[in-house]
C-alpha cells in the first residue's frame, strides 16, 4: 500500500521511524505532523480515553513550527524531531500536570521533568499530555477517580490492561507514533498484550530512573518503550537507555541496543530453542483458551525454525509468587506512609493501594528475607533454564480482557482470586529475576479479543529478545494484519 505524506490519515498510520524519515526529508512539516494526530486525538479520543491532560493546540502547534525553522536550518534534535508525544501518567513532567491517577495529585504539576522525559524530549519529541493509568499504577485494569476509565481498544465493554493502558490503547489506535511506559507486575506486557501491539519490560538497570527516593532497593520496576513493531520499540528504548550517575545500578549503554541490528540471517532461528512454561505445570488459572491461543502462536516460531518445547517450571510456583508479593507491598509502606498519617487524605486512596500498604506494614523481617532468599533461588533456576534454551516463553496474561464494569478478576476458570493482582501470576517471575521480556501478539479469540505472548531472553539480552520479536513480526504481522475498527483504518501501511 502506498500513502500520501500529505494526507493527515496516513502519516497516523507511519510507523514511527517511516514518520521521522517523513519529516527529516522534509516531506511533511512537523506542523503538519502535529494538526494530523490532534485531529485524530479530537476525533477518537473522546470515546478511548487513553490521552489526559492535553496541552493547548495552539502551543503544540508552535512549538512544530520551532521545529520546522530547525529543520530548515539544516538542524535536527534527533530521531523523534517534531513527534507528538504523551507520557505515561505515573511520569513527572515539567509544567503539565502529573496525577499519578489520584486525587490527591489532581492539581499537581512538576518543576521538573524524569530522566526518561527528558531523554524522550532530547531527542526531539513535543509533549502534548499524558496517557491515563490505574490510581498509582495498582492493578492491571486502567481507571481512577481523575480521568475515569480507558475501554480496550477491539472491544469498549473490555479493560484495556494496564497500568500503562492508555498508552497501549493510544498506539493501537494510532493516535501516538510510540509510547513509553513502566512496569511491575506486567505494566507493560499485560495491556500491550490486550492491545495487539508490542511492549518491552527491559533488563533491571537498562532503563535508569529518576526522580528516585530508594536507588538501591527499588529494582523491580522499571520504565520501558512500547510501539506497533520492533524497529520503533528499539528505537524508543535505545533513547530510554543508559546509565546516569544518580542511579548506580544503571547499566551503561550499549552499542548494539537499537534498530539497525535486528535482522538476523534465517538459518540462525534453526538453532534457537525456546521453552514453553504454560501454565506452571497447572499452577496458574487460565481462562479457557488463552494457552490454546498462545501455543499456536508459537508454532509461528517454530516455523521460523526455531525448537519449541514444553518445559516445566523446576520451581515452588506458590513460594515464586509469595516472594513477589511480600517485596512488592515492602515497596510501598515508605512511600505511602506520610499519606496514611493523615486520615482524611488516606480515606482517599483506593482499597488496592491500601492494602498492599498494610501487607507491607505488616511483614517481618524474617519474612522480608525469606522473600529475598526464594527470590535468589529463582533467579538460579533461571540461569539452570537458559542452560537449556535461549529463550523462554508464557502468555502476557492469564484471561483475555474482562468487563469494563469489573476492577478485577474475582475468580478464574473455577479459582477465586485472593488477590486483586493473583490473574496476573504469570508475570511475576520475569519481574523478580531482572530479565528482558518482550510482549508481542498472540492473535484474537473467537470473541475477537486480543492476547500476548511473552518472549524471555537472558539477563541483559535485551537486543536479543528483540530480535526473535522482529522475526515474528514479519513473519505474522499481526498489527497491520487486525487494526481496531475504533481506528477507522483498513490496513496499517509499510512505509
């Protein structure tokens, strides 16, 4: 399919590097750019919900027009110059307001921008707002008391996933070129998953981050890139990527994170093997269907060449997510501990966030170490399975997308949850051992509900995951293949 640089809807459906080779030979101005996705913002974004606190047309619109006088002084700020942007709202921002989804932040605006804002801003790209998130980031499912709820972009009775939801459902809808966001417990996967687009949680340390009360111990989360193929994430994370001083755990850049090297000889895929955890030797529920979906989509890997074969998870499955649990409510009793000393401002937090405050509170240290030895052992089991094979594999989450009206999965396939985050088990293990894991598309259900897969590679493999990803991509082509019919889009074009 051929596309017009000058038509409005088409330069919404580039791929974020076509855009930026739009732009830098000067076939599309980066005015032109920026009225395109405002439009398309205006016109969809009503109904999705997935962009917040819009910036002025008017100032967006001139701070293109900077960039265009830059551009004609034969000037460029980077890869991103004159992209219209939207930060993940759990992210400061100097000058626009930053909620975290909360009440309590709904007037609060920065002085100052994050390290990755500032990056994403370095290399060009022109903040027009946020994308909408859960209240604090809790939970897989995106709403709060301040923008309300962002529906799934194939079906709007559904969540979308989260906590980076509205940047998922903004990619999917092309109302964004890329989208940045971070990740816990599958906050990048999960909603990437329900969106049919791809998203990257990075090895611990690749993405450093900053404004950070706890360098040292804070290292299950972490902020990374999602777009609608590889070469675009690949482009955002290596502008994401790179030590800073402040966070000593940073890993330095390296030369080979990026888009120019993910092409990869095809006899090469015959010597990959990759192991499928299913469903943790039936550990985890699943709703009916979605291993079904997801071992089909590995038999497109094994088209590639690559060796897949079922593997068991060698590992105390309960004692996994325990440690997941306790480390993760320990990281939120500092945190919310001057909010809970004021009654009136903890009345309101949501019952989630409150609880895993209190689970937290609760612990003691002898259970806070024994979370941390069962986390050491896992990572030891991982290194005994990547003996074994390149890459591991596991849905991005354990149902499709649920009811809009739901906050979360009380009960799956026959198991009540005893958790507002146990439906989402399978991510967990990824989290605690630091590894890269790339969500891409698994296909639709009957239903026509989206499903991701996760691809596991090796600590610090993170060009290498990315590589496999770009293999099935071309080989698939899910995104252009199921556009959402909220998109009013046909196809998506290669250019």
């Amino acid at each position: 399919m051929t596309t017009d640089p000058k038509n409005a809807n088409d330069l919404c459906q580039l791929d974020a590097l076509a855009l930026s080779a739009t732009i830098h030979r000067r076939e599309a101005s980066c005015r032109e750019v920026m009225q395109a996705f405002l439009d398309r913002i205006a016109r969809l974004n009503p109904q999705a919900n997935a962009i917040v606190s819009m910036r002025d047309d008017a100032d967006l619109l001139a701070q293109a027009d900077a960039c265009d006088a830059l551009l004609a002084r034969g000037e460029s700020l980077g890869w991103m110059h004159g992209f219209p942007h939207a930060v993940k709202d759990l992210e400061q921002t100097a000058g626009i307001v930053t909620t975290w989804g909360s009440p309590l932040y709904r007037h609060h605006v920065p002085q100052a921008d994050s390290l990755m804002v500032s990056r994403i801003k370095a290399a060009g790209a022109i903040i027009i707002g946020k994308t909408n998130v859960p209240e604090w980031g809790m939970g897989s499912h995106t709403f709060n008391p301040v923008f309300g709820v962002t529906p799934n972009a194939y079906d709007p009775s559904r969540t979308c996933g989260g906590s980076s939801g509205g940047a998922a459902v903004g990619l999917a809808l092309r109302m964004l070129p890329v989208a940045d966001g971070s990740d816990f417990g599958g906050s990048l996967r999960n909603p990437a998953g329900w969106s049919n687009v791809f998203g990257m949680r990075p090895s611990r340390g690749r993405v450093p981050k900053w404004p950070a009360d706890d360098v040292f111990f804070a290292q299950l989360s972490t902020e990374g890139p999602m777009a609608r193929n590889i070469p675009d994430l690949a482009a955002l994370l290596a502008t994401q990527a790179g030590a800073d001083p402040r966070q000593p755990l940073s890993l330095p850049k390296e030369a080979d994170i990026g888009p120019d090297r993910l092409a990869r000889d095809a006899d090469h895929w015959r010597t990959v093997k990759i192991g499928w955890l299913g469903d943790y030797d039936g550990h985890l529920a699943m709703e009916p269907g979605v291993v079904a979906l997801c071992e089909r989509a590995l038999q497109d890997f094994s088209g590639l060449g690559c060796h897949v074969e079922a593997t068991p998870l060698g590992f105390d499955a309960e004692s996994l997510w325990r440690s997941f649990c306790a480390l993760r409510s320990l990281s939120n009793v500092g945190r919310f501990e001057p909010i809970h000393a004021d009654a009136a401002r903890w009345a309101q937090v949501k019952p989630e966030t409150q609880w895993e405050f209190e689970q937290g509170r609760a612990m003691s240290t002898s259970e806070v170490q024994r979370a941390t030895v069962v986390r050491t052992a896992w990572y030891q089991r991982v290194l005994a399975l990547f003996e074994r094979y390149d890459f591991l594999a596991l849905p991005t989450a354990q149902c499709f997308p649920f009811d809009l009206t739901q906050r979360w999965p009380a009960e799956l396939n026959g198991r009540a949850m005893d958790s507002y985050h146990r439906w989402m088990e399978v991510v967990a293990g990824v989290t605690l051992a630091g590894l890269p894991a790339l969500s891409v598309p698994a296909g639709f259900d009957a239903r026509g509900l989206p499903m991701g897969l996760q691809l596991i590679g090796p600590p610090q493999a993170d060009q290498t995951v990315m590589q496999l990803g770009h293999a099935y991509d071309l080989a698939t082509q899910w995104v252009g293949r199921r556009v959402p019919a909220a998109a009013g889009l046909a196809t998506a074009p290669n250019a």
